[in-house]
C-alpha cells in the first residue's frame, strides 16, 4: 500500500463509518473519531499477511497495514456512555466497532484463483517462504500437476498465474528464485 493508497483507504474508511454512525443513532464525527484515535493505515508493510486455504479455494488478506486498538475502542465507547447518560450507545459504539472491523476485513480480502491456490499450496508445501529455484518449481508444478489432477498443464500456463500471483503481492521472485510473501493458513 503507497502512502496516496493509504490515505484515500482511511478517507473511505472514515466516509463508511460516518454514515454507520448516523444509522445508529450517533453523531457523524463518532466515525472519524474511531478512525483518527483506533484505526491506523500505514503505508508500509510491517507484517506478512496470511492466505487462508480450504481445499481449492484461497483467500489473501492485507491487512498488514492496518492496526486497530479494540481495547482502547471500547474503553473509550464506556466513557462515551457514562457521559452522555445513555447506557444504550454503548451498543450502537460496539456495533460502530463492529462495523469498521467488517468493513476491513471486506475490503481487504482478495480472491485467488484456482490454479493459482494451487501455487501457493506447492509452495507452502515446499516451505518457500525463503526462496526455491523458479524453472525447478516450474518442472515441479508440471508434474504434481499432470498426477494429481490427470492433467497437462503448460509452462506458460504457470508462469501466467505466478505472475498475477506476484501482481496480488502473494509472491515475489529475486534472482531466479520464487517466493511467498504471506503465510499459508488451512488445508490444501
């Protein structure tokens, strides 16, 4: 995420949660509020971030980049509560929560496709969160490919689904060798 990503993200953010916070019954500026004291978008990357895996189907999210203090959220929604003298905002603040979290987790999911969850499967397999030899893998693919699917499946083939591997972040290559960026979750 650039530094220009990163701030029309947080501009959204603050626009979704703006109009969340008018529909449970609490002023606009709860929303921008949430996002300025407990939700952080960097543009740098400072974790992995993860791909959950479930047989054929793969799922990225990046959320590596964004930070949320739910402790400190919710004290602050307790505070709120006491000094306006309505118990119930608390639960419109906790929904508010709630809904800042979901939206994250939305609009940083990313499908992956099937060959390609297949990749990423091989990959994991092969603990190539360091680096494997690309053509090796490639060869290796091939073959785990054609014996369990009874399938021939061609280099370019291959190469083209590592490349928008390498376009969604997944994986990266330096000096002939192949990686995964984020770590592998699930069964394959």
């Amino acid at each position: 995420m650039t530094r220009q990503e990163a701030i029309a993200y947080d501009n959204t953010l603050k626009e979704y949660l703006r109009q969340a916070a008018k529909q449970y019954g609490l002023e606009e500026t709860q929303g921008d509020y949430i996002v300025e004291h407990y939700i952080e978008v960097r543009p740098e990357l400072q974790m992995k971030e993860m791909i959950f895996q479930q047989g054929n189907h793969a799922v990225s999210y990046k959320f590596g980049n964004i930070r949320v203090d739910i402790k400190k959220a919710l004290a602050a929604g307790l505070e709120l509560a006491a000094s306006v003298g309505r118990p119930e905002s608390i639960f419109n603040y906790i929904q508010l929560l709630i809904v800042a979290v979901l939206f994250i987790i939305k609009s940083t999911r990313q499908e992956v496709g099937e060959l390609e969850t297949y990749i990423i499967y091989l990959l994991h397999r092969k603990g190539a969160y360091r680096s494997i030899e690309e053509e090796a893998f490639i060869c290796e693919m091939q073959k785990w490919y054609r014996e369990n699917k009874g399938d021939e499946l061609s280099r370019g083939e291959i190469v083209d689904a590592i490349n928008r591997l390498y376009g969604m972040r997944i994986a990266d290559f330096e000096n002939g060798n192949i990686y995964l960026k984020e770590s592998v979750w699930g069964k394959g």
